[in-house]
C-alpha cells in the first residue's frame, strides 16, 4: 500500500510543473513534425519516395529516434527525485517514518515509467495519425519503449548517487541521450559509429533494429522477426545489467 | 521509561560525535537537550529515531529494541527536524496527507487529523497554498504540523525555532507545552537556555557527545547556588584586567565573551567591590551586575564554555 501511495506522491509532483508535462509531450511532437516537413522537403528535391506501402518511412524513421531519444531522458525524474528527497536534508523526515527505503525508490521509479510511457503513447499516436508512421508489431514497440524507458530510470538513479546538484543530473542525462541519438542516426549532428557497435552495444540503436527502423520494408514485408526478438533479448540484458549495478551502488552507497 | 539510551557510542571517522551517552525520558515529560553546536544533540536524537546506526550501545523505544530498520518503533514517532523537510512543490494540505498515509491514515481519519493539524498550527486559511509562499514562521509550523498529523506518542524536535522570529518562536513554545499537555512525550533540543526553560520539566545537558548534567531547572540550578554570576563590561576591556580578576580569591573563572566578562565568584566573598576596583585600574567599568545563576551559568561552571560558543562540531 505505501508502494501505491509513493507512487501516487512522485506522480502528483511530476503533473504540478505544466512545463514539464509540456517538454515531455509537445516538444518531441513538435520536434517530429518540423524533422519530417524537412526531410520530406530533402527527399523530394531529390527526387526520392518517402512512401511504401501508404507509410510514411522517413516519418517511422524520425517519430522513433524522437521517441528513444526522450525516452532516454526521462530518467532524470526519478534520479532527481531521489537526489532531492534521499540524499538531501529531507531524507531525515523520511527515514523517520515507518517506511523503508527502497518504497521511496521503487516509487520514484514507477512514478516515472507511468509519466515516460504516457508522454511515449502520445507521441505515438500523434505520430500515427498525423504522419501515417508504420508501427510494426505493437508489442516489440511497447517492449523496446518500455525497456529503454527502465533504463533511463537506472542511469537517473545511479547518476543520483554521485551528483553535487539536481540540475548536474539533469545536464548528464541529457548528454548522454543526445550522444546516444547522435551515434545511431543523427540528431542535429552525426557520430559515426561501425554499424555492429550501433546495433548490438547503443540502447538506442538497439531499439531501433528492434522496431526495424534500419530495415523498414523487411520489417513491413514481416520477415524480421527473429532479428527484432534478438534485439530485444539484448535490451532485457542491458536493463538487467544497469539494474544490478544500481543495486550494487545503493549498497555501498547507503542513504 | 519510554525510552533509553545507554553507554551509546557513535564515530564519525576519528570524530566521536557520542561518546559514552546515558539518556532516560520518562513518559509524558518535555524533556530539554541542551548544549552547544557540535554538542552531539542532533546525533542523539537521530540514533534515538532510528536514523543512524551506533557503533555501541542500548537504545530502547517503547520497550523495543531500536535499530536502523526496525520499522514499527517509528509508526509512533514523529521528528520536527532542523532543516524545512517538507515538500516545496506541494501544497501545505497535501504535504500533511501524504505524511498522514506514510503513517498508515487512510480515507477519513486521515482528513480528520489534517484538519485538526492544519487549525493546530494556524494554517487553515493556508492549507491549499504552497510553502514557498509561506513566512518562516508558517514554514516551521508546518514543518511541525508534519510531525504530528499521525499523533504520534513520542516526539522529538530539533532545535524547531533557528531562523525564525521572536514572535513564531513563542507561538511554536506555547505549541510544544499544548502537544505535552496531551499527553505526548516531548524531546526538544536546543542551545536557547530560555527555550528550554520556559518549557522543559527536565533537562539534560550535553557537551563533547555525552550528558553532563541533568534534572529540573532548580536541581541543576542548585548545585551552583552557592556562586554567584558577575558580568563586567569593561570600559578597556584586556586579558591582562581578566588575569587580575582570576587572582582574587575566591574567583572560580573568569570568561570573556566579545566585550564583557562572565565571572564566577563564591557567593558571600564580598568581590563585587574588588572587582569594580580593579576594573577601574584598567580604565573603568562600563556596566557590572551581579545575577542568580542560570542554566547558562551551570553550562560554564561544568565546562568552561558558553552555550553560544562553537562545539567541536562535525
């Protein structure tokens, strides 16, 4: 029940800023929709086609890097959260109530999958239905948001431990998720990384050969599948690797 | 006893933060923890709320064992802490239910003591605005009303009153001897002297991690009430004028604060005089007055040292 409770706290906290609700809703969306009038603009002096099969491929390809890219961020809720509560003065109140600790953290964590996710599905179905984005197979889409979602948490809180300030773990966050958007496809610059690193070793990378993003019209055509669930596999051991390793710090770095 | 606390040691690397600390609190007293900053009050009363493990000793609450994760002593607790530790970006009504719920209040018990708190400590027009709107005396008093929403029957209160002005100081004073009156156990630290006498029935001081001295203000008061308390502002005030005072007889100390001398002197000796005379080879006396001991008085006489100097701290 306090489970439920904390949640509902950290949730509470997260909607009281409207401009935080804001930059996690309508600034990837407005993002998307400035990207693809760009790229459709690019293609089309080209002479390329953006379309396959009525979807919009170029459309699919930037909704998902958006979606990764602020996914990745939103870690930076629980990490702060936590960095406020438990690592400063008010983790005496805390403490001091009949609660353990790890309540506080799951709940931060949950608190903000629930606010990642929902900011994930508005992307989603803005995208869908103002640029005809091809989703794919709905469940790999859910499970690669979700697990990068996860790891986000993890990079927050484990960010937390060794911050000075709450601002420092939001300016790390965002680094390493824009570093991250720019090794596997660009975001306002480009790294280029060997095709096998980006796929296998970047969670974003990763997540994009899970949704097919590398390989639209195999993916549209269905004959990916295999490569998409090995995708998957990869994320699950990455999140599961990010989550020992924050367990591991939280023991040695005790609140 | 509600609650006990014996031969407690607690380090901070080579800092020993408590050492050797005996403390008794009888059900339904406000007890005062006196001392100066770096004393090792904030540390008692943190190893006594089972927010910190100590390295030796018994502490006991309720009759039960207290330790870092014993839970269930704490559903009975509640901390007024230092610092404001409550929730900036929620308002002052969903700060103390959310509090009320970690408690385990639910539904319509839970808005019944949040009303109570909130008229408790004179927040009720207050309650949907958020604390940064607030004075610092509402800050504290609903940092207070924090700790109280879940009645809880031993409460500690750490020095409630730094930073906020005279008037929310009395209001916050007259708030503790109300929340006592109902039954509560009341732990109040401080190094205001006047605090603590104005509510405490039993006192303990502290320095250096342990209690010095303790009882009622007239016990402690009593095993000095054979001195007497002069306070000498010098016109030129200089050590050599305190080393000539020192070599009266009858003088036990003599400690200079800024400008005025804190002189401890047998009562009966007649050294009033002999200190105006020297005072006045030492280019006069802007001031002399000669005072009942206090609980400042007995800080000095104990250790030396006033309860506004800095501690060792840590």
């Amino acid at each position: 029940m306090n489970f439920l409770i904390t949640t509902k706290h950290y949730l509470k906290r997260f909607f009281t800023n409207p401009l935080e609700v804001a930059l996690m809703t309508l600034l990837p969306a407005g993002i998307i929709f400035i990207n693809i009038l760009v790229f459709d603009n690019i293609a089309n002096e080209a002479g390329a086609d953006n379309m396959y099969n009525s979807y919009n491929l170029a459309a699919t390809a930037i909704t998902m890097m958006i979606l990764f890219m602020f996914q990745l961020m939103s870690g930076v809720y629980a990490g702060q959260s936590i960095f406020v509560d438990l690592r400063q003065d008010r983790r005496w109140r805390l403490m001091a109530a009949p609660v353990p600790m790890s309540t506080y953290v799951f709940g931060a964590i949950a608190a903000s999958m629930i606010f990642s996710l929902t900011t994930a599905a508005l992307i989603l179905g803005v995208s869908f239905f103002a640029f005809n984005i091809f989703l794919g197979n709905i469940a790999i889409v859910v499970v690669a948001v979700f697990l990068i979602a996860l790891m986000s948490q993890f990079i927050g809180i484990i960010i937390s431990f060794f911050a000075k300030s709450k601002g420092a773990i939001d300016g790390i966050v965002m680094a390493i998720s824009f570093t991250m958007s720019a090794m596997v496809g660009g975001f306002l610059i480009n790294i280029p990384v060997p095709q096998f690193i980006r796929e296998n070793i970047i969670p974003t990378g990763v997540a994009f050969r899970a949704v097919g993003v590398y390989d639209p019209i195999n993916t549209i055509a269905g004959y990916r599948m295999n490569d998409s669930l090995i995708a998957i596999g990869i994320l699950i051991g990455m999140t599961f690797l990010l989550g020992i390793v924050t367990l591991v710090i939280a023991r040695r770095r005790p609140f | 006893m509600i609650a006990t606390m014996k031969n407690v040691v607690k380090r901070y690397g080579d800092f020993m933060a408590l050492d050797h600390l005996d403390l008794d609190i009888k059900e339904g007293e406000i007890l005062g923890l006196l001392g100066p900053n770096g004393a090792g009050k904030t540390t008692a009363i943190r190893a006594l709320c089972g927010l910190i493990d100590v390295d030796r000793g018994d502490i006991n609450v309720f009759g039960k064992r207290q330790s870092i994760n014993n839970v269930d002593i704490k559903q009975d607790m509640g901390i007024v802490t230092q610092e404001l530790t409550v929730f900036s970006d929620l308002s002052a009504q969903d700060n103390l239910k959310y509090f009320g719920s970690l408690y385990g209040l639910r539904g319509s018990q839970l808005m019944e003591n949040v009303k109570r708190v909130l008229e408790f400590v004179e927040l009720t027009e207050h309650a949907k605005k958020k604390p940064d709107k607030y004075s610092g005396g509402m800050k504290s008093r609903l940092n207070i009303g924090c700790a109280l929403v879940h009645r809880p029957k031993l409460l500690i209160m750490d020095e409630p009153t730094v930073g906020i002005d005279p008037q929310s100081r009395n209001h916050i004073l007259e708030a503790v001897k109300k929340i006592a009156s109902e039954g509560t156990t009341v732990i109040y630290t401080s190094h205001y002297m006047e605090e603590v006498q104005a509510i405490c029935n039993n006192i303990a001081i502290m320095d250096a991690g342990r209690v010095i001295a303790g009882g009622t203000i007239d016990e402690l008061v009593g095993r000095i009430q054979h001195e007497d308390t002069i306070r000498l502002i010098a016109a030129m005030p200089s050590e050599a004028l305190a080393e000539d005072i020192r070599a009266i007889s009858g003088v036990k100390s003599v400690t200079m604060i800024g400008n005025e001398y804190v002189i401890i002197s047998t009562t009966g000796s007649g050294n009033l005089n002999r200190i105006m005379e020297i005072a006045m080879r030492h280019g006069g006396v802007a001031n002399i007055s000669s005072d009942k001991p206090n609980l400042e008085d007995v800080f000095l006489t104990l250790t030396g040292k006033t309860l506004r100097d800095e501690g060792s701290g840590q």
